[in-house]
C-alpha cells in the first residue's frame, strides 16, 4: 500500500511539472521520484517495517538504496522514452524502481 500511495505522488508530480511547469519528462521524473520516495521512507520505516530503530542510520541505508534505484529509474525512463510516449516510460521506469526500493528495505534498510 505504502509503494502504490508513494507511486500515486510520484506520477501526480510528475503530470504537475510537465502539465503546469513545462519541464522535460526526464526532469520531471527525476524530481517526482525523489518526492516518493521520501514519502516512501517516511511510511515504509513506520507502517510497513514498524522499525523502531536508529532513524538516521536507517535513512543513510535507504537514500542509498534510493541512490542506485534513482540511476536505474532515470535511466530506464530515458531509454523507454525513446522508443514510447506517453505514460509507459514513467510506468516502466517506475515498477524497476518499486522491486529495488522494497527489497533493499525489507532486506538491508529495516531487517530485523
């Protein structure tokens, strides 16, 4: 649930800075990402892992999670953008990323 609501901020984003900024897709990807995924740290570390422990320590683990989640999701968008419009570079980019975030989470960031 907490991957699906930090998708949903990130695609309201991501339509808001094209639609309502005029940036570029890959910029507005880039951005919309980050916002879920702070989103997705703050409910993943207190609803879905209930993880209790060093909050900083924790959040130095996922950011770098996100870090190589980010590389790979900015990537991909870009070469899916190439070859498709529309909603289908952000939505293949964006599944890569949700696999990446949640295993380093539940087997890095917050394991018990």
């Amino acid at each position: 649930m907490v991957g699906l609501l930090s998708t949903i901020l990130d695609f309201l984003i991501y339509n808001l800075l094209i639609s309502s900024f005029g940036l570029s897709a890959s910029s507005s990807k880039r951005i919309s990402f980050l916002s879920g995924t702070i989103n997705s740290f703050i409910f993943n570390k207190r609803i879905t892992f209930k993880s209790k422990n060093n909050t900083a320590l924790e959040a130095v683990k996922y950011f770098s999670v996100w870090i190589i989640s980010f590389f790979v999701n900015s990537i991909t968008h870009d070469i899916v953008l190439v070859y498709y419009e529309g909603y289908i570079p952000f939505v293949f980019a964006s599944l890569i990323s949700i696999c990446i975030n949640f295993l380093g989470a539940k087997f890095w960031v917050f394991k018990k």
